[in-house]
C-alpha cells in the first residue's frame, strides 16, 4: 500500500456516494411532479425534466452495482439481494 493511501474497512459507509444518492432522489421527486420548475421558467423545468432528471433512476442501478464488487461471502449477496428487492417492491 502506498504511503498516506489507506483502505476503508469493509461495511464502512461511503459518505460522496450517499450525497449523490440524495441529489438523485430530489431528482426523482421533481420527475415525479409535472410542473417541477414551470413556473420559474419552463426552459429550466424541460431540462431537469426530460435531460438530467432521467439519469437519477440508472445512477441509482449503478450505485448498487458498485456495491456488488463489496460481497466477500454469499451470505453478503443474499443479504443486499434481499435488501434491494425490498426498496425495489415497495
């Protein structure tokens, strides 16, 4: 390992990832309401709306993807299996 490079222990929570998780969730809450920013300017609101807006729902795919590379044991796999499908289904 290289000097002033230190691992993070496995499980420990990865504080930029849950910033972007809560940027993408407000992206998803503006999706889901029509007029999110139409009466500010309708410009803007067609840009979150239909440009930015669309790439919360993949970002959250790829934040559980990076998640994967985590799993040592299948235990680990099961329990995030379970996990997801639960945010997934409700």
């Amino acid at each position: 390992m290289q000097e002033g490079i230190k691992e993070k222990p496995a499980g420990q929570r990865k504080v930029s990832i849950d910033i972007l998780k809560i940027v993408m969730a407000f992206l998803v809450v503006g999706l889901h309401g029509n007029n999110f920013l139409a009466d500010v300017n309708p410009l803007l609101a067609y840009f979150f709306r239909e440009g930015i807006g669309r790439t919360a729902v993949p970002m959250f795919l790829l934040i559980n993807g990076f998640y994967f590379f985590e799993i040592k044991s299948e235990k680990q796999f099961f329990n995030l299996i379970k996990r997801l499908l639960y945010l997934y289904l409700i």
